[in-house]
C-alpha cells in the first residue's frame, strides 16, 4: 500500500492535479434566501487510475479550526453520500419542490467539520476517464483511502484534527475496511468510527430480520411453525444459507411480505412514498429497479433474482436504481439544476445524477461476508471510539443483527443495556437503549428507520454529539 501511496503523491507533485481550496469554494449556493456564514467546498478528489470522486465539504459552524473533521459514506453499494447531506443531517435540506433550501437546526456540521464524499467512481458526480465503474470492496476501501489523503494535501489546515470517519448502510462495510487502512497511516488522526444501520454481516442480517419480521406481527402462525420445523434444529434456526428446500420455500414467503407487499424496507411503520410499487418497471423507456439486492444474498432465490435484473438491464440503454419507498425526486431536480451544477463546480464528465448508481451496484464485488476482522483490529488498538447504531424499524439492516454482531466480537461489557436519554425542547426523552463495551457502544434510536437523522434528528444529533465529543451517552 506504502508504494501505491508514494507513486500517487509523486503524481500529484509533478502536477496530475492542479485543483486548489480557493477554486473550489463555493460561494454562492442556489435556493438559500441567505447564503450561509460557514465556508463550504465543492469539487474532486483525484484517486487511482483516472477516478475523480466528488466531494463537498461544509465547516463547521463552531471552531472549524479545532474542531473534528469527519466523513461521511453513505451505502449502497452505489448510493451518494449527498443524500446524507440534503436529506438527513447537511446544514441545509432540500424541500419538496426540489427548488429550495431550508437550513437544518440540527446539522452535524453544528460541532464538526463534515466531509461528503460520492464514492465509488459512478456514483453521484464521480465519475472515471475511462468510463469503467466495475469495482469491488477492496478497490473502494483503498479509493476512499487515497481520498482523504488528497483531501488533506488541498486542506492542510485540517490535516492534524480530529478524524472520524462515519457511514450508513452498505457503510457497514465501506467504514471498517476504509478504517483499517487509515489506522495503519500515522499521519492521519483518527479518533473513532460510527456506522449507522450497517450491514454488518450477511448471516447475522438475514437471521435476525427473520425473527423481526416475527415479532412485529408480518408472518403469521403457520408460516412460523413452517420456519421452526424447516430451518431450525436442535434450537438453533438458519435462515441465512438452509440446504432444505423447504426452508427454502418458506424463506421466499417472508422474502415477498417484507420486499413485495408494500412494506417500507427502511421504516416499518412509515408510509411508502409513491404508494405500492413493482420491484421493476419501465418508465419512459427507463428501467426503473427498485431493489438494492443487501437481503438474503445468499438464497439461491435472490441470486435468480439479481441475475434476471443484470439481464434486464442489459437490454436497456438507460438504467435507474431507486431504494424503495424513498422519494429522491427533489434531490435529483435540485443537483440536476445547471445553476447547481455550476455552484459546485460539476466536471462536464459527470453524468446526470441519481440517487443511486444501476451501473455500480449491479456489478460491484462484495468480497466481505462479514466485517468482524476489521472491527477487532480496531479495538486490539484500545484507542478509537467506535459507535454502531440503528433505528429499531429497519428492515433492511435491522437492529437485532447489528447488537449480535457487536456481541459476538466478545468485548468485556461495561455498561448493561439501559435506556439513553436526550433532551428535546423542555423535556427529557427516552433515545432508545445502549450497551457499552470495552471502546464500542451499540445504541438504538427508538421509533427511528434506516435514516435515522432524518426520522430522529433531535434524537440523532444528541446521539452524534456525545459521540464526538467522548461523552457519556
């Protein structure tokens, strides 16, 4: 990795990259009726092999000198991160009319120094010179790597702040694997991660979702007696990788309550946005998929599935993939807005942008079952502050999966799952529950989905705070 390293600086010293802060501050933003009194940056972080990731950098409203710089990933694989910013906890967010911008009272960057990065190549306005977007987990993690590196080279100011580094969803696999590295690079200062409704690991996912779906009241009697007596033996259940056809079977019924009957994956309890929607549609000569493929991935039924999506995409010039039940229409008409585009400084390269990338996600390389190795490095160090939270409504990385997963790193317990509190307007609120271990704490935000500053903000932001700030939650 040192040399990789070493051969890409050499490059940007001989100048392969010219950009400079000055050139990509932004310095007026469309739908603001007042343009913001903290700086904010909008441009590309040049990688490996001709991959320009976009990023936009907020400061923070408070110390931006002293304070925290901290990344932010969002999932996917192949969504953009300024869905983060525009939709749960950016300094602005974008309202329904896809025009206007209304500032966030409880934006991260309240405390903190926020940095969005779209990644991979593909995937928002980052794009590749050579139009190639087949990527894997590794390439990724080294990519978001080099990143940063090129980030604190144009901001060296920043360069000796606190690091966190923070992600949601497919993040769960993005932020340990891009921690491993940074913690191997003295020259940055990471302090802690946090992962937000990670996919964590694939069995763990697919067992626990089996048995919320249970206890929320989705799958009746008699699909659950089916379930008992076809996937579990000897008072242990497999619903992750069953052999046994008829768990098989049964496995596809749940698979068709939580993913086809109109449910919000990502809120149990919310609306779906749009209404009840086929998994596939074509629209305008589009194919629309709304699928993101992170649930049962190993079941011979969904690896069907994802093969007949590839097949119909190949007979398709124009390709869309949005998460279910999620409204990105405003978004898309505000970055797609060519006075937008120009305000943050949008190369002619990259494409229209889209929620989330067809091209990326379908044929990305999930080298990663698990992120259990990367975890226990980090806490071998006995120096980072690592958060994993969940709001407990999500079903696509539910909560149950990520506690046992925390769990079955097998850390000394410090504190018994208890209640977390927070303080909204004049009253005190139950958050949800947190158990703490030994450097890493697992938290629920209650009555939240899989966006929880977006369901939660309150809630969220007390949450991140303490996090930040090494404080008890």
């Amino acid at each position: 990795m040192r040399v990789v390293v070493l051969c890409y600086f050499l490059f940007s010293l001989l100048g392969g990259d010219d950009a400079a802060p000055a050139a990509d501050e932004v310095t007026y933003l469309p739908g603001l009726q007042k343009q913001p009194s903290f700086k904010q940056y909008s441009g590309y972080l040049s990688v490996a092999d001709g991959k320009h990731l976009h990023y936009w950098f907020v400061a923070s409203q408070k110390d931006p000198a002293s304070d925290p710089v901290v990344l932010w990933l969002n999932g996917g694989p192949g969504c953009s991160s300024l869905d983060g910013l525009l939709t749960e906890h950016g300094p602005f967010l974008i309202q329904d009319d896809g025009v206007t911008l209304q500032y966030n009272e409880y934006s991260w960057n309240k405390i903190t120094n926020m940095l969005y990065l779209e990644s991979p190549a593909g995937v928002g306005f980052s794009y590749s010179d050579d139009k190639n977007y087949i990527t894997n987990d590794t390439e990724v993690s080294m990519n978001n790597y080099l990143a940063l590196k090129e980030f604190f080279r144009l901001f060296p100011e920043f360069s000796k702040n606190e690091l966190f580094l923070t992600g949601e969803s497919y993040g769960g696999i993005y932020i340990p694997t891009l921690a491993e590295r940074v913690m191997e690079d003295d020259s940055l200062n990471l302090q802690g991660v946090a992962v937000g409704n990670g996919l964590s690991s694939y069995e763990l996912n697919d067992n626990a979702l089996v048995y919320f779906a249970y206890y929320h009241g989705l799958l009746g009697r008699r699909l659950w007696t089916a379930l008992q007596a076809f996937c579990c033996s000897d008072g242990t259940c497999n619903f992750y990788n069953n052999k046994n056809h008829n768990c098989s079977q049964r496995l596809s019924e749940v698979q068709d309550i939580i993913y086809r009957s109109g449910l919000n994956i990502y809120n149990l309890y919310a609306p779906c946005p749009g209404g009840i929607r086929e998994r596939f549609s074509v629209e305008r000569g589009a194919l629309v998929i709304r699928d993101l493929g992170n649930a049962f991935i190993n079941h011979q039924w969904t690896q069907l599935w994802n093969q007949k999506l590839r097949g119909l995409a190949s007979l398709h010039s124009s390709v869309r993939l949005d998460p279910p039940c999620t409204n990105s229409t405003p978004s898309t008409l505000y970055l797609n807005n060519p006075y937008t585009r120009a305000a943050l400084h949008i190369s002619p390269k990259a494409l229209d942008w889209v929620i989330c990338s067809s091209e990326v996600n379908l044929s990305y390389g999930r080298l990663y079952s698990d992120v259990r190795k990367q975890y226990l490095k980090l806490l071998t160090a006995l120096k980072y502050r690592i958060l994993v939270y969940n709001g407990d409504v999500d079903m696509a990385c539910n909560f149950m999966g990520d506690e046992w997963f925390v769990e079955s790193l097998n850390q000394e317990v410090e504190v018994l799952r208890r209640p977390w509190h927070y303080n909204d307007k004049d009253s005190q609120q139950v958050g949800g529950f947190i158990k703490e271990f030994d450097n890493i704490a697992f938290l629920t935000v209650k009555g939240s989905g899989h966006m929880v500053p977006t369901d939660k903000p309150i809630a969220a932001f007390a949450m991140f705070t303490s996090f930040i700030s090494k404080q008890p939650y």
